[in-house]
C-alpha cells in the first residue's frame, strides 16, 4: 500500500530543479545516495548558472555520477522541470 501513496505522490512530477533528497528518493531506480547527489550537483550548478535552472531537462542529470540512459528512462515520465529564473 505505501507503494500506491508513493505513486500517487510521483505522478504529480518531481522537478529535480526544487525536491528535496527523499522526494527523488521514491523515483524508481533512484536511492538515497543518488537523490543526494542529484541535489549536491544542483547546489553547485546553480552557484555557476544562477540566471537559470541547474537542470533544464532530463538529459542534463548525466552530470550527475551514477546517472545512465536506462535510469533517466524510468524516471522520465516522472520529472517536470521548473522555468528558468528569467522566465518568470
């Protein structure tokens, strides 16, 4: 039953641009280690790119060690992705 909650939340879309670690926990395929290496790179994209979004699209998470094709293929009908900060 958690799995259906954790679903449910999932298909809201995560936006790896904003979740926190244990939001990009619950994708599939992605564990704790991951998810915080996902937000450890947006820290430090974002520091370098402050004019836009650390991640524009799902392709830009290969920057992210651990990342492959077959991961971003099963997490990719869960992500959204934020506007750029000059897009508002």
């Amino acid at each position: 039953m958690a799995e259906t909650g954790a679903r449910r939340e999932i298909a809201q879309g995560v936006d790896p641009n904003t979740a926190q670690w244990f939001e990009l926990a619950q994708l599939p395929g992605i564990g704790e280690t991951l998810a915080k290496r996902v937000v450890d790179c947006r820290e430090k994209r974002a520091e370098q790119v402050s004019d836009r979004a650390a991640f524009s699209a799902s392709a830009d998470l290969r920057q992210v060690k651990g990342f492959g094709g077959a991961t971003l293929l099963k997490i990719g009908p869960y992500l959204i992705f934020s506007p750029s900060a000059g897009e508002d």
